[in-house]
C-alpha cells in the first residue's frame, strides 16, 4: 500500500465518532504505518480527525515502544522539534499527542514529561531545566489540555514536578479556552491559591469545543471553573 493510499484510509478511519470502532481497526494496523498519518491529520481542520489522531498516537507509540523503544523516541523526539523555532513550524497538536502518549507509558513519561512542562516556564532557572515557554495561544490551548490529561492520571507524579505553580498565571490569559483550561488543571489540581481567579471565572459564559474521554464536547468557562471550585471545596 502506497504512502498517499494508507493516509487516505487512516483518514477515512479517524473520522468516524465512534472511538471504540477507530481503535478496534487500528490494531490490526501496523503502529509504524499509522504515524505519518496521525502527523498530518494534527493539522487537519477537522476537529474530529485531529483529535483521535492524538489518541491515535497514544495507541500507536505505546505498541511502538513495547517492541522498539528506540522507535518510539523518534516519534516523541518529532514532537519536540515541531515544537522549536528552528522547525520552520508550529508544532499543532504535538502537546497534546506527546500528553497522550506519556498518558499510556510510563518509561516515556519519565524519560519526556519534564519537556512539557518545560513548555509551561520561562527561561531562567527551573526545576528541571530552562523554560521552553509557549507563548502562542492556540499552542497554550494544546499544552494545557496536555497539561491536564496528565494530571487525570499520573497526579501526584505531575504535582511534585511543580505543575501546579505554573497553572495560575493562565487565568489571566487574553485567551477564554486557555482560561478555561487552565481552570480544568487547577481543579484536578485541587489548588487553593486560585479561588479567587476562579470564582470571577465562573461568569465566564463563553463555550468552546473540549475533547475527553475520545469524545468532542461543548463546555464553558464558567462551568469548568465551577468544576475546579466543587473539587477544591470537596478536599477543605
């Protein structure tokens, strides 16, 4: 099967809402030729393609890395140059996909999650190493949901590597879906140093799209701030 003919159906497959049938169908692919695929679909316009391409990619990277760990980085090493201004791109969709792909491994979780968060800090000294700050919205948007995806399941991993610090300054962002995002992680995040931020936000009646649980939804600000706010009082 020829490049043009695998990516065209991988195409066809992610498009389709129903995620359980989508992974169904990708296992019986071999991981490696699905990554090409899923890069291009993180900058597709359809929002639906894009977003099982990077559950796609956790599904792929994490099959790649059981037999081929050096493979695997490749992937992961694609995201972080896509990243960096020397690329000559942008880097669409890659906090997410790496979050995704860390989410389902653990050996590249440890090996990779200090560099997203790298992405939340600005340069000068940082837990880990110099920041790598992200300073385009719409790349905050993808770290964020990044951000959070691991807080869901690798919490206390995230908080003693210093996420929650970084969270509060994106309250305050010019960007309503990096406000309402960043309210999702402090909520996780059970944070008690941002109730305030997230009280004004909880007015906020601006909706936009949010993928969970390899679903598209509609949410709003103001009910994502309520969330983190019901889960912050839940642990006073």
């Amino acid at each position: 099967m020829n490049r043009s003919t695998n990516k065209k159906k991988i195409f066809a497959l992610l498009q389709s809402h129903q995620w359980r049938e989508i992974e169904t169908a990708l296992l019986k692919w071999d991981p490696k030729d699905c990554i090409s695929p899923f890069f291009a679909a993180l900058y597709n316009s359809d929002e639906i393609l894009k977003w099982h391409a990077v559950s796609g990619f956790g599904l792929a990277v994490n099959r790649i890395a059981c037999s081929d760990m050096e493979a695997a980085r490749v992937v992961m090493r694609r995201f972080l140059w896509s990243l960096n201004d020397e690329s000559g791109g942008i880097g669409w969709g890659a906090p997410e996909a790496m979050a995704e792909v860390m989410a389902s491994h653990d050996g590249l979780f440890e090996e990779y999650c200090h560099m997203l968060i790298s992405y939340m800090r600005e340069d000068g000294p940082a837990l880990f190493q110099d920041g790598n700050y992200l300073e385009l919205p719409a790349l905050q948007q993808g770290l964020l949901w990044g951000i959070g995806r691991l807080l869901s399941c690798r919490r206390e991993e995230m908080l003693s590597r210093g996420v929650e610090a970084e969270l509060p300054k994106y309250l305050n962002s010019s960007d309503r879906v990096v406000q309402g995002l960043a309210a999702w992680c402090l909520g996780i995040c059970r944070s008690q140093n941002s109730i305030e931020d997230l009280r004004r936000l909880s007015k906020e009646p601006f909706t936009f799209q949010f993928y969970w649980n390899n679903r598209l939804q509609e949410v709003s600000v103001a009910s994502l701030a309520w969330e983190a706010l019901g889960a912050i009082q839940t642990t006073t």
